[in-house]
C-alpha cells in the first residue's frame, strides 16, 4: 500500500465531517458486522478494508489518517473482538431469567425441605441448559467470539498478541463476574451456600460453568450428540427420574458439586411468600444484577421441559 491515502471517491454532495473517534466507531462496528456474518477464520483476509469503509459510511480520508495501512485496522478490529463488546456478547437477556423465575416458581413447596432445594436448582439447569447451548451456537457474534479463543496463539508471538490475550482474559473476567454474582443471588432467594470444605467462592463456579458450556459449543458441530442425547436420572435430586439433555447434566454436576442446603435458612410460609413476591412483582431477578447474556446470565434457564 502506498504512503498516500486514496482520494474520496463517490458523488459530490458533501457530507457532516466526522470526528476521528466517530469513524473509528463507525469502522469498527462495520467490520465486526463482516466478521460475525462471515465467520473468523485464522486471519482476516476474507474481510475487504473498502467495503468496510463503504457499510460504515465514512470518509475514505478520514479512514486513511486513522490507519494508514491497513493492517494496523485490522489489529484495532481483532482487539475489538477480543473485547466481547458486542450487544450479543455482553449485552443481557431478560428472558433467560424470567425462565429461572418461571421454573422456581413451580417448584416453590420443595423449598421447605432442605434436601430438595439443590434439586430445584438442578432442575432450573435441566431446562435452561438445551436452549442455552442452542443459543450460543445460533449466534454469530459468540461464534466469532469462541473461534478467537481458539485462535489468537496463531498470531505471530509479539506485544500485540499479548495485547489481545490481556483483552480476551479481561472480557472473561468480567463476564465470569456477572455470572458470579447472578449465581449468587440465586442461591440467597433457594437457601443454599457453597459448600464449606471448597475453598472456592462463586467466580470459581461460574469460571467452570462457563468454560463447560463453551467447551460444548467447540464440540457440538463436530459431535452433535452433545445436543441430542439425553439420560434419564434422578440422581440430581430431581424426583421421579427425569430425561436430562448433556449440557444440562454438566452443567447441574458442576452446581450441585459446589452447592448445599444453607442450615441457617428456613422456608415457612412467610418466607416462601416472600420468594414469590420478588418473582412475580417489580424486576424479579433482574432488578439488580447485570444478567449478561443467555450464557452468562443464570443457569441457562428457559421454560421448556
């Protein structure tokens, strides 16, 4: 590429004059559109600096002050990408709570003995877990997301790769946060507590949570019995023995591992009115907590048996 910028090319009505950060805003977001509905591959050839330029509606001038060439553009875009700051990635879903509010409503009554309440989580699990594995392999930009995990080593080793493997552990921390957090005021409105003798606080279930859902998105195109099969247990203090799907039944092992009846907590019949009261009025479980996304906001709750 050349030392000198392209010219501005198209029709000659003039245009408002953006700020540098507004087109650096508007590249971004118009690139990291190309990817997620093309994919990521190992590089990012398949991506054309020019249409970039056109979908984003920016001066081609502009552009070429920012990046003079484009390879120190497509930097800045893998470093975005690292970043999970997309609406999919790191944004919330509100129905994916409402799910585990739906299933603990249900299971209100198994609340008074102490014995079922890890049950109860479980059974959030086993509901939610297929639709949230569905959901993460049904959207592009966890994809993208996903395959630069898998991918950054291949970057030459230098200061940049570390950059974007500080970004992508950054993103994960703070998705591995939120998690945490939701988990944890699940838990408080069942009566449970991590168990004791762990030594582990609610980011370690989230981490192993989080990282057995993914691990499960890299598998299933390739082994698609990872979302077709099911067992039939009761194994998980879910009465009567019931069809678990994997996902689920990964996911609900790494709970019930890591959870236990809180002795401290009892449900009377006060105290269940209450569960239900902040199920069912005002923001439920998501008047505040930051859910993130179908994966990261709960445990994969959905309402279909």
């Amino acid at each position: 590429m050349s030392g000198h910028p392209p010219e501005d090319a198209g029709p000659t009505r003039r245009r408002r004059r953006l700020s540098d950060t507004e087109t650096e805003r508007r590249m971004l977001r118009a690139a990291v559109e190309q990817v997620n509905g093309a994919g990521l591959t190992v590089g990012l050839d398949h991506i054309s600096f020019e249409d970039v330029i056109r979908d984003a509606g920016v001066s081609r001038s502009a552009v070429y002050r920012r990046w003079p060439y484009k390879d120190l553009f497509f930097s800045d875009l893998l470093l975005e990408l690292a970043r999970g700051a997309s609406p999919a990635v790191g944004g919330s879903n509100p129905e994916a709570v409402r799910g585990v509010e739906r299933t603990v409503l249900e299971h209100l009554d198994r609340l008074r003995v102490p014995s079922q309440r890890v049950g109860v989580a479980a059974e959030v699990l086993r509901r939610g877990a297929p639709r949230e594995l569905e959901t993460f392999l049904n959207s592009p930009e966890w994809r993208t997301y996903l395959a630069l995990h898998a991918t950054f080593l291949s970057l030459p080793e230098s200061g940049f790769r570390e950059r974007v493997r500080l970004a992508l552990a950054e993103s994960e921390r703070r998705f591995a946060s939120r998690l945490a957090a939701f988990y944890e005021q699940c838990a408080a409105l069942l009566g449970l507590r991590l168990r004791p003798g762990l030594g582990a606080g609610f980011e370690a279930l989230a981490a192993i949570a989080g990282a057995t859902v993914r691990g499960m998105v890299v598998m299933a195109p390739t082994t698609p019995v990872l979302s077709s099969q099911t067992v039939h247990t009761d194994a998980l203090g879910v009465p009567g023995g019931t069809d678990w799907s994997l996902p689920a039944l990964a996911l609900a092992s790494v709970a019930t591992a890591f959870l236990e009846p809180d002795p401290r907590v009892e449900f009377d019949d006060a105290r269940i009115e209450e569960v239900r009261r902040v199920l069912t009025e005002g923001g439920g479980l998501l008047d505040g907590a930051d859910t993130g996304d179908a994966g990261e906001a709960g445990p994969g709750a959905d309402d279909e048996g």
